[in-house]
C-alpha cells in the first residue's frame, strides 16, 4: 500500500442522479417495504419531497469512488484480496428521488497489521446546491499473502 | 406520539428473522451494482477458499436496520448508522440462511435515540458494533 494516497485529492464524481424507481429497486432488495421507499404520497405526508433512499442506498454512489481508488495505479490493491471490514453511513438529511449527489473520496488512513493492509477511506456527498448530504467512510482489508 | 417518548434502555423496540436465499443475493447484486461473484458462484468461492457463497456485507447492513424503520414508522429517520463486518454469512443454495435481528435501545437524548442491533447467523453474531442513530422528524 502507498502511505501517499491520504495526500492525494481526488477529483469529485459525475454528478448522480437519484431515480424514483432506482430507490424502489433497491429498498426491494434489502428488503425495506416501508411506504416512505415506496410511495411518493407517504414520502410526501412524512415531509419528504419524494421517496426516500434507504439508509444504505449511497453504497451504490460510493462503488464510483471506489472505482477511483482502485485505479490509482500506485494503489497497490488487488481487488481479489479486498474484505469490507467495516462502513459507516453520517447523514446530514435523507436521500430522496430527484437528489443530484456528487461524491468526493478521501483517503484518511492506511494500517499495517500482520501482514493485512487497512485502508479507511470517506465520500462526501453534497447535493446539486453543494449542501452535505451523506458521508460514507468505509474500511477495507486488504489480506498479505499468505505463506 | 414521538418516537422517544417512554423509552427505556435495554428496551427491545423490534426483533425479526429475516430468509435470505440465492435469489436475494442476485437481486441485491443487480440493485447494488456489486457484482462480486462470490455472492453468486460456488466455484468462484471455492477457488478462493471460501465455505460457500456469501451474503454480500451491504446486503446484511441493508437489511439489518429495517426493522427499526419499521418501528420508527415515519416517526423518525436514520441520521447515522454503522457496523462492522465480523462473520460471513454463508447462503446455502437450497436451504438459504435465517439472519436473525434484535434492536435494542442503547442511548436517548433530545432527538435522537442511539439503536443497538444484535444480528445472529446460526448461533453467531455477523455484524459487530452495529449502531443506529434515529432522529425525530420535526
């Protein structure tokens, strides 16, 4: 692993749109059958300008960060190796269809611990007024080679 | 009623047990985007060494916190939550995997309760700190 990645500033992802269907598709399959995913008039009653994403729903953003990082060609991950140790999701409102959410990653540790690499990284996103809306921080383990 | 109100720690406010089989795992792969056949082929996970085909880890957090929406019932909304992975969740191809959740009250103040989840796989826990923040909606 390259310790120099935490310096490094990564250039912010396209623009995502968030789709009234895209949410519905994917509260279905994480099993999340509360109107407010599905139902723009309950989303509406509960204050929402339109059905709200799941609370895991920004992976889906993060996989283009994520992307970002694997391609650094000093990164030194080999995707085979990588186990998700941990992820964290700190919002500062919901995700609702219709949001247009930008992504910035951060590199903001590296750990060597027996032989295993502990990458922590952070995507922030903001929405199209530039407002914070989500943050990811995810952990991956990337396993040495085992003798 | 607010979501706060009479809420006592160690309170157990939802408790479920969730089937996963292969085809939840394909679902979620194609909602996801993750398309790691670890979560689908046997001969893949063979080959790196695993015991089987796994659940994928955003699948077992994804689901994990239903529950508790459930009972915050539009009541409130997840500010903040976190896990981390400790055990695979093996989905046998026939048979499936039984994931079962227990949410328990860990902290509550002015807004916001702090929801602690138990998630069991057999009689292992798979998810270590899993932690829900539910704020209040206005």
């Amino acid at each position: 692993m390259n310790p120099e990645l935490t310096e490094r500033a990564f250039t912010p992802t396209a623009p995502y749109l968030v789709g009234r269907e895209k949410v519905r598709e994917f509260a279905r399959a994480v099993l999340a059958t509360a109107p407010l995913h599905h139902d723009p008039e309950a989303a509406r009653a509960a204050g929402f300008a339109d059905v709200v994403a799941p609370p895991t729903f920004p992976i889906v953003i993060a996989e283009a960060t994520l992307q970002q990082l694997l391609a650094e060609p000093d990164a030194g991950i080999d995707f085979s190796r990588v186990v998700h140790g941990d992820q964290r999701f700190s919002y500062s409102r919901p995700i609702v269809a219709g949001d247009e959410l930008t992504a910035t990653l951060r590199v903001t540790s590296i750990k060597t611990l027996g032989g295993n690499s502990m990458v922590t990284s952070e995507s922030a996103m903001t929405d199209a007024a530039g407002a914070h809306v989500v943050t990811s921080i995810s952990t991956l383990v990337i396993r040495g080679d085992e003798s | 009623m607010s979501l706060l109100d009479g809420l006592e720690i160690g309170q157990i406010v939802a408790e479920r047990t969730v089937h996963l089989t292969r085809d939840s795992l394909v679902r979620y792969a194609g909602a996801s985007g993750d398309f790691n056949p670890i979560h689908y082929r046997d001969d893949v996970a063979a080959q790196v060494g695993l015991p089987g085909v796994l659940a994928h880890g955003m699948l077992t957090m994804g689901v994990a916190v239903q529950p508790v929406i459930d009972w915050a019932d539009a009541r409130g909304w997840v500010s903040d939550y976190q896990v981390r992975f400790t055990r695979p969740v093996v989905v046998d191809p026939a048979l499936g995997a039984d994931l079962t959740i227990t949410a328990k009250v860990a902290a509550v103040d002015d807004d916001a309760a702090r929801i602690d989840l138990t998630v069991t796989y057999g009689d292992q826990t798979v998810l270590g700190k899993a932690q829900v923040r539910v704020t209040t909606l206005a």
